[in-house]
C-alpha cells in the first residue's frame, strides 16, 4: 500500500539538500502548517459558528467574535512568536513590524505574511488564503532591525500560500520547484498532490478586476482590448476568471496558465500602484510563479528584482504564462513609455 509524500517529509527532504541548514526554516514551515491547520478549521466553521461579521460583537458564549482574518493573524503571530530562531515579522494586520525576542540574539529568518488574504469575500463563503514571505536576517546586530523584512523576492529563502478552498491547500517553494500539498482532514496532514509545478508557457485565461478598465495606462487597455479580438488561431478572444482573492486566482493561473493582473491605477491618488502590497503578497506570489516557470512582472521589471523601500508599499502586478506576461509588457512598453 502506498501512503502520499507528508508536507513534513517534502521539508526535510528540501533541508537535506543544504548541509549547512540548521533546521530553523523547517521549523518555521512547520509552524505554518500548523497555523494553516487552525485558521483551516476556523474557516469551515465560518456559517456555523458566530466568526463572520465585525469585531465587537459577542457570541452565544458571550465570548468576544474576532473577525476572521484579525483571528488568522493571530493565530500565525502565535505560531511564529514560538520559534526562539526567528527575529522579526511584519503583518498586513500590523501597521509596524513585530520583534520577535526571546531576550537572546535575535534568531536568523524575517517572515511577511498576509494572514487572511481576500477576506472581504469570506461571509459569501468564498476562497480566501494566506500568503507567507521569508528572508535571512542581513543585519548582524544583536536585535534584528525593520530593514531585515526589506528585501527584494530574489533573496527569498521559501514563499507559498495556504488556500482555504474547496480544499485546503498549501503551495510553497523553498527555491527547489513550487510544490502542492492537500489536507486530509482525516489524519490532519498536508499530503502532496502536485509534484513541480510547471505553468503553461500560454493560458487562454486572463484574470483582472476589469471595472477598473478607465483607470488604467494605454498599455494595458491596448492589450485587454488584444486579447479580446477574435483570432481562432491564436485561441483569442480569452476567457475571463476573477474570483477576486488573489490566492485562489493565482493558484487556477498555475494550474492552467493565462494571466492574473493587478495592474496600476488612477482611482485613488493615494494608492498610484494599484492596491495589491509588494512585500507579502506580490513578492512571494512571483517567487512561486518563477519556480514553476512563469513569469511575473510589474509591466516593466520583474517583481522579484523590485526593491522594496516600505513595509505595506504596492505594486502594480502581472503574472502567468510567459508569453502572455511578455505580451502584456510588450503592449507597456509600445503605448506607456
Ligand atoms: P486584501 O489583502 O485586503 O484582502 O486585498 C487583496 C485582495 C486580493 O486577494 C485580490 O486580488 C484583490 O484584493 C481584489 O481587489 P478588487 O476587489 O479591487 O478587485
Ligand atoms: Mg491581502
């Protein structure tokens, strides 16, 4: 009888291949599955009990109800908090990064997380996730400094995400290949299920919020308006897929190529690079796509070489298939420059 690859086994296997490791990113992965297990559990409940709605209110226990992604940010902050190896987090829940001390020397790895990614779709019961970045610690000091989250997504040490869909799961890289793990609730283990994942090199899919269409650059609308023209040898017009929860958009574009886009906008003067957040959502998406072969952009550069200078800033946000990304900054470059 065979038994699938534990996410367990997948981290150690990827520890081996590193000699020099001490075993602080395994334990770190490991405090994500398991953070990933607990708010997995608390989103199943998310009709049955009194988790959805605002914070303030109270539940027939007359306990105190969190909103959800305030009680995933807790949970992962928990988790994380436990690890002595570990120095500094930064949140999107969190205006200013959070020291993690044990009173010893900071430990060796930063981590940027987005707890509950999507959350404004949570009480219509849709996909929703959570996103994590980590770094090795650059400063030397005895306590790790803000600067140690400020690092571009080349220099990531693992990325990945937790989808709380149909089925929970956790993607994630460690710079080996994008890997995928369901959770068998039976036994409460991740197991694997897709093995390296490879994006197709086109997709017929493109994924973007398009009542945003008056509000962005000529390049980008020219190249909505390309993939929408009839062309049967090429497969144009695309369809369109946007769930809205980038985790659940960017996990349908690994799976089956095209493109996801969050591009820059005029809507609001003070958010000029669109909305999505460069250090715990873009940068460790575009880590993951990289891996498995895809491209991922902010219409001009990769998001992996962008440096980031603060801790929530955005970034415009295209990624996919090669070609399609490459298509999209062709269509920047002609009509934007
Ligand atoms: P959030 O971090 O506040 O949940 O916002 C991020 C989400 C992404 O999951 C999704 O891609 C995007 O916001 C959707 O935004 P819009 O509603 O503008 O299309
Ligand atoms: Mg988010």
């Amino acid at each position: 009888m065979q038994i699938g690859m534990t996410l367990a086994k997948h981290i150690y296997d990827t520890q081996r291949l590193h000699p020099e490791a001490t075993g602080a990113l395994t334990l770190i992965l490991n405090q994500v599955s398991m953070a990933a297990k607990i708010v997995s559990r608390e989103v199943r409940k998310a009709g049955l009990v009194d988790i959805l709605g605002l914070t303030g209110q109270k539940n027939v226990q007359g306990e105190d109800v969190r909103k959800l992604d305030e009680f995933a940010n807790e949970i992962f902050m928990a988790a994380f908090s436990q690890l002595g190896n570990f120095c500094i987090m930064a949140s999107e829940e969190r205006e200013e990064p959070v020291l993690v001390s044990d009173g010893r020397k900071s430990g060796d790895y930063t981590i940027a997380f987005d707890p509950l990614d999507g959350s404004s779709n949570i009480d219509a019961n849709v996909s929703v996730g959570t996103i994590f970045a980590v770094h090795r610690r650059v400063s030397e000091g005895d306590e790790a400094v803000p600067e140690d989250l400020l690092q571009t997504g080349r220099a990531l040490a693992a990325a990945g995400y937790v989808l709380y869909g149909s089925s929970t799961m956790l993607v994630m890289s460690t710079g080996h290949g994008t890997h995928a793990f369901t959770l068998d609730p039976s036994v409460g283990e991740f197991l694997e299920c897709h093995h390296q994942i490879t994006i197709p090199k086109r997709g017929k899919t493109y994924s973007c919020n398009e009542g945003n269409y008056p509000y962005w650059s000529e390049g980008v609308r020219h190249y909505i308006a390309y993939i929408k023209e009839a062309d049967p040898a090429s497969g144009r017009p695309y369809s369109s897929r946007y769930i809205g929860s980038m985790v659940a958009d960017i996990h349908r574009t690994l799976l089956y190529g095209g493109i996801f886009m969050y591009p820059a906008d005029t809507k609001d003067p003070k958010k000029p690079s669109g909305k999505l957040r460069l250090l715990y959502e873009c940068s460790p998406m575009a880590f993951l796509i990289e891996q498995a072969g895809g491209v991922a952009s902010n219409g001009t550069a990769p998001i992996l070489d962008l440096q980031p200078t603060q801790i929530h800033e955005r970034t415009a946000f295209f990624a996919g298939s090669p070609e399609n990304v490459r298509e999209l900054e062709r269509s920047i470059a002609q009509y934007d420059m």
